[in-house]
C-alpha cells in the first residue's frame, strides 16, 4: 500500500510540528536528530539509487535500517552509545508515523522492535594536573587560534561544560565583574550559572578584547566566524595533546576527548574535598553552582 504522505512531508512534520512545537525539543535534540536522519537519507541513497526526494515511507523498513546502523559501526567507527542514539532518534519518527499512517502499522512495529545493543560502560579517564597544565600550554598564543584554543580549553577544564554547551557559548553569556560567571542552557533545557575562576576571568577578558570574525557573537568561533563543530573542536583537542606529549609523557597513554575534560573538572573537585552529592547536584541541578 502507498503512503498517503510523502517521506519528506512526513520528515517536515515531525521536525517542525512535533519536535518543535508539541515537545519544545531543545536545540541540541534537533541537531542530533537532524544529524541522525542526514546520515540515513545518505546511506538509503547509496543503498537504493535514489535521492532522499524519490524515497517513499515504506522503502525505509527494519532491514534498511539495521544496515544502516550495522554501516555506522564499521564504516564509521562510532561506539555503541553513539549507535544506540541514532536508533533512539529514528525511533522516535516512528512513533510519531505510526499516527500519521496506521496504514503501515506492520512496517513501523518491525521497527520499532530493532533492540539497543548492550554494551560495557568503560571507564571515564582523567588528567591530573601537569597533564593539564600541559594542555593547557600547548596552544601557540602568538596566534589567534593558539589563543581560542588556549581560552576554549581553560573553559572546558574549569567549568565541565559538555561540548555542545561549550561551543554554542555566546559572548553575551559571559559575565567578568563581580561574581564573575558564564551561563549556558544544556541538556534537557537546562539552565546553568557557573562561577569561573581569577585566571579564567582573565584569560577571558584578553580573549574578548580579540577582534571578532565576521562580527561573531559565538565566544569561541571558527575561522569564518560559525560555531565550532564537534568534529573541529575534536581535531584541535588532538593536535595540542600531541604537542602536550612532549612536556607530559603520560598523555601518550591517554585518549582525551572532551568528555575527559568535563570529567577531570569533576575529579578535581572531589580532590578538592567536595562531597560528590554536591558534585552531582551541580552537574543536574538548573542553577546550583558550589559555594
């Protein structure tokens, strides 16, 4: 049986009217639900000579979709987790067809059906602080990217903003006087206020008085003055623990991602002798920050 809509109108809908207006999804869900059915629409054209505007609903069935997932892992090397959100967002579309065509009730079930692969949750490494402090003196600030770098990494390790917080900062998110503080909306539209620290304020106040790209508000910008992506801030964290290896063996035995970051801020505090209930407060909590 023929869809009564298209693929397309079906994919509009579902961005536009359920995610955006029933659920207020947050901008960062959009984005990696956006991500989630690029790849698809990708992999659905690769497999079956057609561009995304000639797919019908009923073409993107279980069997496509478990090899796109299966494609993810090989091809692409993305870890379980990651593979596991892609399910979850096409998921997702399918229960919001399954209103839109019943007529496909069969098709949307098998789909539904496809299970999350288990898998073991590894450890999360940190740095200690010469690995820090090496980091953090690897970018060459004589440039102006050494100093983005330079100010972006102080950041991630001070204040444990995840990545997409990180690089959606704006520079009007950044408060340098009194109780000097940067506020961010992450996950699940949660609004943060986190105080930063003396050598952080100043890093960030040299850093602001660096002339804008392309009068960017973005407070850690690319070269045309866009948001960083996830790829971009992953490729400069690599080539400064690279130059960071030099100064600091150990680094060579660690992977530093971003999340490594987030976590080296918590490890920190909890040597500091925070108890991990504040810890976890100010991780979930909308507006707590230690005193």
């Amino acid at each position: 049986m023929k869809s009564n809509a298209t693929l397309a109108a079906l994919l509009e809908n579902f961005f536009t009217r359920r995610l955006m207006s029933q659920r207020q999804a947050s901008p960062h869900t959009i984005s990696s639900y956006r991500d989630t059915f690029r790849l698809l629409l990708l992999f659905a054209e690769r497999r079956l000579h057609k561009p995304p505007t000639r797919l019908a609903f009923e073409e993107i069935d279980a069997p496509l979709i478990a090899a796109f997932l299966d494609d993810l892992e090989k091809s692409r090397g993305i870890a379980i987790r990651s593979r596991n959100l892609r399910l979850t967002a096409i998921r997702s579309f399918f229960r919001y067809a399954a209103y839109e065509e019943p007529s496909h009730a069969s098709q949307i079930q098998r789909v539904l059906a496809i299970p999350c692969k288990r898998h073991t949750r590894a450890l999360v490494h940190f740095l200690n602080r010469p690995e820090v402090d090496a980091l953090l003196a690897a970018p060459d600030q004589e440039t102006w990217f050494g100093r983005r770098d330079h100010a972006l990494l102080l950041v991630a390790v001070q204040t444990g903003l995840r990545l997409s917080e990180l690089t959606s900062l704006q520079r009007r998110d950044v408060s340098l006087g009194t109780g000097a503080h940067v506020r961010c909306v992450g996950k699940g539209r949660k609004e943060r206020c986190t105080p930063l620290t003396k050598i952080t304020v100043a890093v960030l106040k040299a850093w602001l008085r660096e002339p804008t790209r392309r009068n960017a508000e973005t407070l850690f910008p690319s070269a045309s003055g866009g948001r960083l992506s996830p790829d971009s801030v992953a490729d400069l964290l690599t080539k400064h623990v690279t130059r960071a290896c030099h100064a600091c063996p150990s680094l060579r035995n660690k992977r530093v991602t971003p999340h490594v970051l987030r976590h080296t801020m918590a490890m920190e505090l909890l040597q500091a002798g925070i108890d991990r209930a504040v810890i976890a407060l100010w991780f979930v909590v909308p507006g707590f920050h230690p005193a």
